[in-house]
C-alpha cells in the first residue's frame, strides 16, 4: 500500500512537469554520470575472492568488497527466487521489503494449486484431493511458530491486520470507569491510532483523556523504554491496555517488548503489540514474553503479497479462557460443530476460536509458498544475514555523511534496538533527493518532511546493492 502511494513510478516522475522542471538541474548534472556508473556498478562481474583472510568486522567502502561479501553469502541463492522490478532494463534495487515484500517464484504454483482444486472439486475442494482445504491452515501455523515465537495454539491466520487489530481489542480492552486507558508510541502507525480512537469512543470515552502517548525526550527521536516504563507506572491505577508496535514505521526502532509487557502486566493491562514491522524482521519470543495478542500483517516482510492475510497471537492463557469476550463467526466455531449449522458457537481453547469467516484460499496459498522459503532458508540465519546487511549499510551511510552531515540516521544504531530498516532525516531538499533515486533504479520509501526508508532484506537484497545505493545517494547528496 504504502510503496504506491509514496513511491511515482518513473512515468509519474518524467511526466510531472512542475517537479521535472525543479529537479531538472539534479536529473541533468548526474545524466552523463549515472549511466557510467549503472552501467559498472550493475555490470554483475564474476565476483571476485577478496580479502578472504579478513574478518568482516572492518568494512570496507568498495565495490569489490561488498561483492565479496556476496559471495560468502549462504543465502545468495534465494534472490533469483523472487520476481523483482526491473528498471531500465535492470533489475532494480528494492529496498522495499518493509512496504510490501517482492513475489516469491513459488507463489504462483501454490496458488494455482488451489485455482485447480476449485476447478476439479468445486465447493468440495474444502474436503476432496490430495489437499482438503479445510485443513490447509494447519500447514501454515507451525511454519509461523518459529517466526513468532509461538505455540501452534497461540496463532490464527486470518482477515487484515487493521480489523484484527479492532477484534482483538474487542477482547483485550474492556474498559471500566476507572480503568480506561491505552497507553501507545506518539505517532503510532495512523490506522493504528484511528483504531485506538474509535474504540475508545465505542466505549464511551473521551480519545484526549484515554489515549496516552509515550513521546521521545525533547530533541530525540527514539522513545526509550525507560520512559514507556515510566508513563505507564505514572497511569498504572486508570491503564487498562498498554499496545505499542514491535517496531515503529517511522524509525525503525524495535521497542524491548519483553520489558513493556511485564512493565503492563505489573499495572494490571494487557499487553498488546502491533508487529508489522517485526514479523519475520526481528527475533520474536511473544510466548516467552507473556505476550497477551499481537497482530502483523504478511506483506512486508512476509511476502505474502498485496493485501495479504493477516495474522494474529493470542497468549495460550487467553486463548485457552473461552470465556473470554470475542466476536464470533463460524469459521471460529469448533470444527466438530462447525458444519451442523446450529445456534451454539463452541470456542475452542486455542487462537483459532478468533476466526470468523471462510478460508480466503488463493491467499493462504500465497503466504505459505513464502513461509516454504523462510523455512527453507532457516530464520536463524535470516536475522544473522539482515544483522549484516544492516551493519554495512551503516557502515556505508557513515562513510558517506562526511565531512559535512547531509542527514541524520534515526534508527538506533545498536543493532539489537533495530531490524532491517533504516530511516534517514536529510537536512536539505529531501524530497528531491528521494525523487532522483527512482531513476537510478533504486526503490525506496518516503514518509513526510523528509525521511527516506529503506530496507535491505535478507531473502533477495545483497551487499554490492547497498554500495550501490550509498555511492548513488552519495552523488545525488552532492549535486543537491
Ligand atoms: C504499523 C502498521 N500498522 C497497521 C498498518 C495497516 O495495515 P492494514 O492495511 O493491513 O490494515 C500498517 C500498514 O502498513 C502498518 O505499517
């Protein structure tokens, strides 16, 4: 969603004659340049064995060494298993996998796996063929587990991440007169914060009284969990749901989840978490953690595709109170019961008594054929290759933002407080600055006054991309 909406194609970019004309003289004096520089950078020479006796730990900023690091790369093999857009004839650089993740190969068979079961079975395709998808669910929810860190019984693949967000908070925010308050990050991701206000006015109170909002220190920007700990001890007797994201959109930072949930659970809330941007990006133990819910969606950095299905956590200790409020459907109703089509709805102990409505099938499918590969890859060694990739890409801004500072990084520098994106505030003509990049081939992602995203994943971006990208933005810093 957001890749179209912030992201002019190259068309809207070259047609717009306002913008043409104000960038005109960036696009003119880097012309002649950038072709010479595409047509080496993206030449895709046999990479050669470089410093191999040299340990990673002190990059270097050059093309040769970022291609070395490519060809220690275990998981190199992956990328040519995604489509991928090209650009002027090359395959672009799409830093984009925190927006919506590239198409895996596998997807298209898997779905039309399920194209063919409608075809041959009709209706009946739920309970006829090799592969009844009545039970498809059940091959999706262990590929998760590791993902999530959750138990099989925690997890319900299901609708949108928005509307999950609202189911879940129909259970977990049951408001009293004294005990009311969500307590959240300032500038949540805004669907979120409209999710917030209106629940909070469904159960009849004021958002500017019951919407607390933890802000960074004056002059930062990244809220430390101190002070979430902090504002929640100062609202412990009136809080009834403490709900932050797993890692903010904006900044990139992963909040410590572990410590926010015990610092709501010592208030008497529940604990919420909003994880699209941490599913499949940072390590997760929400079972571990004592998580109550959390909800993500898989077209990030699940690459499950546009408007993907969804998917939901619901801590073991919940989901096994079926007494706990929820709205119902049928999907949700005991599978034993489901199909006797009486008034009696029967929760079953697990995540999967949330559900409500008809398997979406053709979508299921295309999040498990990306499931496949995570699993294939191993999501250990995912995170270990995004740690590095996100390490030289530091390593590359720095190198690049000096002697005179053209931007800010504000994604926390310590890797542990971070995932794979990385936010940059550019002091000068920042919108113009982003617009030159889409000629170059490389997508990224902006977000009002002036921050660039962008997010080298480990499934299909590499390193050499990354020199690419920093040497570029280099260039288009200068000629600002
Ligand atoms: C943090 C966050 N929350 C919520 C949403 C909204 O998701 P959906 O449109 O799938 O409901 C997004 C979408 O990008 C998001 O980034």
């Amino acid at each position: 969603m957001a890749l179209y909406q912030t992201t002019p194609t190259y068309f809207e970019f070259a047609g717009n004659a306002v913008r043409r004309f104000l960038y005109s003289f960036i696009t003119w004096a880097l012309a002649a340049h950038s072709t010479v520089i595409n047509f080496y950078l993206l030449s895709f020479k046999r990479p050669r064995t470089y410093r191999q006796k040299k340990q990673i730990m002190q990059h270097e900023f050059s093309l040769e060494y970022a291609r070395s690091l490519d060809s220690n790369d275990a998981l190199r093999k992956y990328r040519e298993q995604f489509y991928a857009p090209y650009f002027q004839n090359r395959r672009a650089i799409y830093f984009l996998g925190n927006s919506l993740g590239l198409q895996p190969k596998n997807a298209q068979q898997e779905v039309m796996a399920i194209m063919e079961g409608w075809a041959n079975f009709g209706v009946e395709g739920f309970f006829l063929g090799d592969d009844p998808w009545i039970n498809y669910h059940k091959k999706i929810t262990p590929l998760l587990c590791d993902i999530i860190g959750a138990k099989n019984e925690e997890i319900v693949t299901m609708n949108h991440l928005t509307v999950n967000l609202h189911l879940l908070m129909v259970s977990f925010y049951q408001p009293t007169p004294t005990r009311y308050k969500i307590i959240c990050e300032a500038k949540a991701f805004p669907s979120d914060q409209y999710a917030f206000q209106s629940q909070v006015k469904l159960h009849g109170f004021n958002p500017a009284d019951a919407i607390i909002e933890v802000y960074p220190k004056e002059g930062t920007d990244l809220i430390t969990t101190e002070d979430i700990e902090a504002v929640i001890d100062l609202h412990k007797d009136s809080v009834a749901l403490v709900l932050f994201s797993g890692v903010n959109y904006y900044t990139g930072q992963a909040f410590d989840i572990k410590a926010i949930t015990e610092a709501a659970h010592k208030a008497g809330a529940y604990a919420g978490f909003d994880l699209a941007h941490a599913a499949g990006n940072i390590k997760l133990q929400l079972h571990d953690w004592q998580v109550d819910f959390a909800c993500w969606c898989n077209y990030k950095y699940l690459n499950s595709g546009p408007g993907a299905i969804a998917g939901c956590f619901i801590h073991e200790r919940n989901a096994s109170n079926t007494e706990l409020p929820r709205l119902q459907g049928w999907w949700g109703n005991d599978i034993a019961n489901r199909f006797k089509m009486s008034d009696t709805f029967t929760a079953t102990p697990t995540a999967e008594s949330w559900a409500m409505s008809t398997s979406p099938m053709m979508l299921l499918a295309a999040h498990k054929a990306s499931l496949d590969m995570f699993a294939a890859a191993g999501f250990d060694i995912l995170l270990h290759k995004a740690k590095a990739l996100s390490d030289y890409l530091f390593f590359a801004l720095n190198h690049i933002n000096q002697p005179a500072a053209k931007f800010r990084i504000i994604t926390p520098a310590n890797p542990d407080e971070r995932g794979c994106q990385v936010s940059l505030s550019v002091h000068k003509n920042a919108k113009a600055v982003f617009d030159t990049l889409l000629p170059f081939g490389i997508f990224a992602d902006w977000r009002e006054p002036n921050v660039i995203r962008i997010a080298p994943v480990p499934l299909y971006n590499s390193f050499e991309e990354i020199y690419i990208f920093a040497e570029v933005l280099q260039q288009i810093l200068n000629a600002a």
